[in-house]
C-alpha cells in the first residue's frame, strides 16, 4: 500500500478500510462515496499505488468511491498520479474519468486551470485535467498553452507547439508565407518540440523556406561511427556470443582496422549492408565517441529492423533480439550512465537469414537525450584521434 | 445461432502435397474424438467473426444497397485509430481505439445501438509498446464480450475488462508482466471467451505465450509459453465431448488444441499455417489457412489430413464455411468458393482492392469490405455472384460486425450502422 504522505496513517487507514467495506456489495458495486477530502486523497494514493494481479475486485470497488467523489475533491486527488504503478494509474483514470464524466460541467474550472498550470504536479494528470478543461471551457485552456513551450508533459508540449504554429499559418498565410515573423515562430517551435512528426514537419517548412535544417541534426543523431568487419551470425548463434571484439572495444573508441562511416542519411542510419557488404547470417560492431555535457543519467535512443545490443562505457544497457519486426526512431530506449566529457558507444548489430526482400536491411540509428527527447550527445568524429 | 454438430464421417484422404507429407505426417498427438461442437454465443455479436467466432450469421437477413446517404441508421465519429471489429452486445455497439502522438491511449466506447449516442467512453494509458505497421493499430484486436463483460486487448499488451456500464472490472498489463512480450509491427490478435475463461494469444519474438484467464476476477488459470514466432491470428473455440472445451491456436509453423480449463495441451500439429487469417471450422473439420487451404478431419483416433487445395487461398482475410462450401479471398482480391468436401472450386469472382478485413456470411451473401470502403455483396447460393456494391468514405480494415438486420462497418474515422431492410 502506498499511503499518502501528507496524511496522518489513521485517517488513510479508516479512509481505505471504509471505502472498502462500504463499497463491496453484493454485486462489488459503488454504495458509499467517499465523507472527505482526506478519505477521497487516501483512496486516490490506494488506488495508484495499486500492483499485482490480487484483490482486483477490491481495486473496482475503490475505483467506485473515486467516482463517487464530489466535485471538490477530483482536483486534489490528481495528485496521487505522482506515485503511479502502470497499473495504479489506470485505476484511478477509470474512477477519475466516471466522477468527471458525472460532474459535467460541475467540475470546477478554475481548480483544474491551476492545476495545469503547475507543473510540479504529475505530468499525466496535467495532462488529463487539461483534457477535462478543454472539454468545459476550451478559451480557458487554450490561453494556458502559450505557456507550455518548455512544458515537461510531452503532450501538453505538444498542443502548445501545435498552437504556436496554428499562430504562425494565421499570420502567414498566402503572400505572407515566409516573412521574418513567421520564421521566427517556426524557430521558437523547433526549440520547444520533442516529438518526431513536429519537429519534421518544423524542419520541412523551413527549409522549404529559405533555412536548410537539418532534422538528422536537430534529432542529434550520433552519426560517425567505426564499423568492424562481419563476424558470424549463422542460425542466431552470435547476438549471445562475446566475439573479442565486443570485449576489447565495448570501451574504446577507436579500434584499429575498424571502417569509418558517417551517416548523411536524415535519419542518421548506418546502413552495415553499405559499409560492409550485403550479407546474411552475420553481425558487425560499431563504435563511437560522444560528448556529454554533464555526467548522469541519459536515454539511449535506438531504431534497428535488426537484432541489437548497446554498450555504454563499456556496460551494456540494451538487448533486443528481434529481427524484421518493424523500425522506428527511438523504437528501443535505454537509460545509461554517461560521464560529463568523453563516452564511448557501442552497438552490436546482428543480421539473420530470412530471404525476403523485406527482410533485407541490416542497419541502426542512435541518439542520446533526456527523458523528454531533447538530444544531449555531441560528437567528436570517430574518424579523428 | 445454431451449435455445429458433427454429422459427416471425417474423410481419410491424405493430402496431396508437402503440407501433408511434411506437416500433416508431423501430428505429435492425436484427437481422441470426432466431433467439434462450437461454443454457444453470448451476445448479438460478441467477438471476432461473431458468435464462435466463424464469420456466419444464417439466420440474418441484411440490406442490399446502401450509400453515405442512404440506407444508414447512424454515423457516430470515433476518437482514434483501430483496426478492431465493432460487437454488440444487448444493446450497446462496442468498439476500441488508440489515440495521441504515440498511439499511447486507448480508448473503449460504448454506443447505443438504437441511436449511435454514446453510452460511454472510457480512456486507460498503455503499459507496453504502441509502435506499430501504419496499416494496423494499437486498438487491433477486437474486444470479447460474455454478455455480461467485455474484455479488450491492446497492442501494447494491455488485457482490460469492464462492465456493460464502463466500469474497470480488472486489468492485466501483460506487458508489465512478460516485458519482452508484444512486436513492433503490432500485435493483432482478439482474445476469445468460452467457459468463463478469456483466451489470450501473445505470439511474438519475445515472449510468447497463451493465456487463459477467470472472466470474473482476471486471474491466471493457466500460462503455457509458445514458440517465439509473431502472428496476428485469433485463437479458435473448439468443443470436444470428452475433451469440453477447447481452443486452437494457429502460427506460421503449425497448430496447438489446448484445454480451454487447463491449457493441457491436447493436440499439436507442426506444419507451414499463415500467419494472419484464422482457422474456421464446421461438421468436424478444421480449415486451416496454410499455403491454401489446409482441412484437418478428425475420425476419432488417428485424425487424419482430409484435403488440401492451393486454390483457397487467403491473403489477410479469415476464410468462412458453411452448409457444403468454404470461401477465401486472396492476395489479388478474388472470392474462391470450394466444396467442404474436398476442396474443389465451385466458383470465383473477383472483387476489388485489397481486403484487410474478413469476410462474413449473412444468409447465403457474402459481406466483404475492402480498405477503399467498398463492401460487396456476393450471393453463394449458386455461382458466386456479385450483387451489391456499396460504398463509403474512409479506410476500412475492420471485419464487418451484424446483428438484427444491422451491419456495423467501421471505418478509419466513423463507425456507420446500415439500417436493417
């Protein structure tokens, strides 16, 4: 049980112990709503702290005294989202959205607008208050938005830059296309985005506009690598075998005899089948350097059709043996722990034996960011000493 | 709807080609009865392909002509993508969706089936992975219903049950549980209720496995891994009397019957199977979609191979039997018709587009919707006949869903009702 930290144990534990007796009846259905704020918050923490696959039964009768909630005490309860198994989340948005869809318009506006506006408050439950304020008084959320450039919730980031933008095709439309002001827009826009489609959609217009932008560079792609030659992967046998390679490099970054390859693809791939030879049943190693601005905590970003396995510093971080089931920017992530200055990445990429034309491709692409997706990594080219 | 009843001894033939030297001669194990009997439907149209799960509803009699305009009962807008069936279920049209920059909410709708007024909507975050091919979606396994439940699984792996009014009964983020389980093509497959236990079928090639789970409570009844092979095919509800309940599973590389009480593993076959379409089944035969049409008899004990024909060929769509005959469409978006006897091709037209969704039966015409939105209605009761060609706006990669004279076509955007006649 997670218990809320702001509320003394008696009253969290009389709150939960109510809300279940009085809840389960016969039919485990909702017979007793919640007699204060204290108890709606302790039943709220109790419902996302939730986890394992017991007392589901419990976990729907208490989601039942969350829909039963007076209209005060939604807003506060938000808050327990903080402390959110995946589970418990969804527990409490199933009992959440009954109350809000209840309440209607009775859900109080102006709680919900502060609400969002806080961002030390969970980035999930911002964004489904503003969901419910958008909903109820659209003019009041959309004038929260302009705000939300720098936001940590992705989706709230997201409407806001999809705002500004709206903001710049009401300026520019027809023979204003392109003016000063409008680019303007468009670079404040590329600034805040993080996710993919914004950002390409971003970089597009302005290029189309008289500013080449390169979205391999605005993605921060690592794009130089040194590639190995091919070592076996005959039946699968090499993504789990330790060639000395992967022992002696996983921490250097330049081997000897290793090939340099840049990437001037847009999506930073390293196509393997290009640097070393379209084969099949086999895997290749490739190293790179990167800058860190700061030592800590980062997202190791990876997209591959291939089977991969990433080392930072020399441990490993990622393991994915799947092989042509789809690609995609930042399909796999990882966090790792980067040194401030100088890293060494490397990535072990392994090719099977499928025929198909489909199943052809034997390539990866990698960035390093923060937990929003802003890239983090420079790069010294691993072509230079 | 009626319970399908073995009448026909099983035939004995062997195949004529390599499935059957090289699939057929490689059953592990053997049925030890002859008779199929399907599971008694819950609802108008709980699941996928209907009742049991066949794509037939006899005993319905639908429209013939309808347009954006006309013939329509409702349209109501939907709130993301899906590649799901609609069911009904009482009187509430169910549906699923996904929405936002990464697909990563997913969404459960219930619809009044008088008006298309919404019942309610409930909107839960994904636990697993949400990437997925753009001509599928993380909402692309159709929900199951039990009349008194339905239970809807995700892409990313999320396995939720709610009541008829919305409320979360229990959840089971599979994900969580098996974090190597799901693939980033989609997971597609619909999970099944019979006896009280939902079915769940998570091939990938990662962690693999079957699951059947306690409608009421959520709860494991049993777990058995599967080979590590992704497919999007549906698992199949089979009665055998001493066995009772049963269920097929179907990968690229062959067949399992499980006990749907215990998972006890009653029969395997290992053989070339598709990956996509499902089985069917009817008067105690399995039809396997393989290269072709695969039709596995069962006699009592040894079961034998019965025929196969390369000519019934599915592409994505499930083929569907009834009476004497089996229908399939394939990759060129042609309508086979074949006896249930032995295979042979009765007859064959040919549609067009591409043909994501299955086809149903309703009476004795085919209901088949391509991608573009253009539904065909083929009469089988002589030469395979094209009737009816009716058309709507948008993409339409959901298995149509019928029930009272009504069809429910869902499309990217819409689901559409077509009025009864």
């Amino acid at each position: 049980m997670i218990m809320c930290t702001k509320m003394p144990v008696v009253v969290w534990l009389a709150a939960v112990t109510a809300c279940v007796a009085q809840a389960v009846g016969p039919n485990g259905a909702a017979e007793t709503p919640p007699q204060s704020v204290a108890q709606a918050m302790a039943i709220a923490t109790e419902l996302a702290g939730a986890t394992g696959l017991t007392g589901q039964a419990e976990l729907s009768a208490q989601a039942d005294c969350v829909a039963a909630m007076q209209a005060a005490w939604i807003v506060p309860s938000l808050a327990a989202f903080g402390n959110a198994t995946p589970a418990g989340a969804n527990w409490l948005r199933s009992g959440l959205e009954r109350a809000a869809d209840r309440l209607g318009d009775a859900l109080p506006a102006a709680e919900l607008t502060a609400f969002v506006a806080d961002v030390a408050q969970p980035p999930r439950a911002r964004s489904l208050a503003f969901a419910w304020l958008k909903a109820r008084a659209p003019l009041q959320a959309d004038a929260l938005l302009a705000a939300m450039l720098d936001d940590p919730s992705l989706d709230l980031r997201r409407e806001a830059v999809e705002k500004l933008l709206e903001s710049a095709a009401g300026d520019g439309a027809g023979a204003q296309a392109g003016t000063a002001a409008e680019k303007e827009i468009y670079r404040r826009g590329l600034a805040a985005a993080r996710d993919v489609d914004q950002l390409e959609q971003i970089a597009g217009w302005l290029t189309d506009h008289g500013e080449p932008t390169d979205i391999a560079v605005v993605l921060g792609f690592v794009r130089n690598w040194r590639v190995s030659a091919a070592f076996d992967n005959a039946k699968g046998v090499g993504f789990a075998r330790a060639y000395p390679a992967e022992i002696e490099h996983a921490a250097t970054p330049v081997p000897e005899g290793w090939k340099a390859v840049a990437s001037t693809d847009k999506h930073g791939t390293i196509d393997l089948n290009a640097a070393i030879a379209t084969e099949k049943g086999v895997l290749a190693y490739a190293v790179a350097a990167v800058e860190m601005p700061r030592g800590g905590l980062a997202e190791v970003r990876v997209g591959s059709p291939c089977a991969v396995a990433v080392w930072v510093n020399g441990k490993r971080v990622m393991t994915h043996e799947i092989y042509h089931a789809s690609e995609a920017i930042d399909q796999y992530v990882a966090t790792a722990d980067f040194r401030a200055g100088n890293n060494v990445v490397l990535v072990k990429c392994c090719q099977n034996e499928q025929t198909e034309a489909w199943a052809s491709d034997w390539k990866f692409q990698l960035r390093i960011c923060d937990p929003l997706g802003k890239p983090l990594a420079t790069q010294m080219p691993a072509t230079q000493k | 709807m009626a319970r399908l009843r073995d009448t026909t001894p099983l035939a004995t033939r062997r195949l004529p080609n390599a499935v059957c030297t090289a699939g057929i001669a490689v059953l592990l194990t053997v049925l030890t009865v002859a008779v199929f009997e399907a599971a008694a439907p819950a609802a108008d149209w709980p699941e996928f392909r209907g009742g049991l799960g066949l794509g037939v509803a006899p005993d319905e009699t639908i429209r013939q002509q309808w347009t954006a305009t006309e013939g329509i009962a409702w349209r109501a807008d939907l709130p993301g993508k899906s590649a799901s069936s609609p069911i009904v279920v009482g009187d509430l049209v169910v549906v699923t969706a996904s929405s936002g920059a990464k697909q990563d909410l997913l969404h459960i709708l219930a619809l009044e089936k008088a008006t298309g007024r919404m019942r309610w909507h409930r909107t839960f975050w994904a636990t697993g992975r949400t990437l997925c091919h753009p001509t599928s979606a993380v909402a692309a396994g159709t929900p199951a219903s039990d009349g008194r439940r339905i239970v809807a699984m995700f892409s990313s792996c999320d396995l939720l049950a709610v009541d008829l009014d919305g409320r979360l009964l229990w959840q089971r983020n599979l994900a969580v549980e098996h974090p190597r389980s799901g693939n980033d093509v989609g997971m597609g497959s619909s999970p099944r209720i019979i006896d009280d236990t939902v079915i769940v079928q998570i091939d990938c090639q990662g962690d693999a496995f079957a699951l059947g789970v306690d409608v009421a409570t959520g709860a494991d009844r049993w777990s058995e891994p599967r080979e590590k092979v992704a497919s999007w095919s549906s698992p199949l509800a089979i009665r055998l009397p001493d066995r009772g309940a049963c269920v097929l599973f179907q990968n690229p590389n062959g067949l399992e019957l499980r006990q749907v009480a215990d998972g006890k593993l009653v029969w395997s076959w290992r053989g070339e199977c598709a990956g996509i379409p499902m089985a069917t089944a009817l008067a105690a035969t399995l039809y396997v979609p393989a290269d072709g049409i695969a039709a596995l008899a069962a006699a009592g004990v040894p079961i034998s191979p019965a025929w196969r024909s390369a000519k019934l060929s599915c592409g994505i769509a499930s083929p569907i039997a009834w009476d004497d005959s089996i229908a399939c469409i394939n990759r060129a978006g042609v309508l086979v018709v074949g006896s249930i006897a032995d295979g042979a091709i009765r007859g064959q037209v040919r549609l067009a587009g591409s043909f994501w969704a299955s086809p149903i039966l309703v009476g004795k015409t085919i209901v088949a919707c391509n991608k573009e939105g253009k539904t065909f209605l083929v009469a089988v009761d002589g030469e395979p006949k094209i009737v009816a060609e009716n058309e709507l706006p948008g993409t339409f990669t959901a298995t149509p869903a019928v029930a009272d004279g009504s069809v429910y076509l869902r499309s990217d955007t819409a689901l559409w009702k077509v009025a009864a006649p």
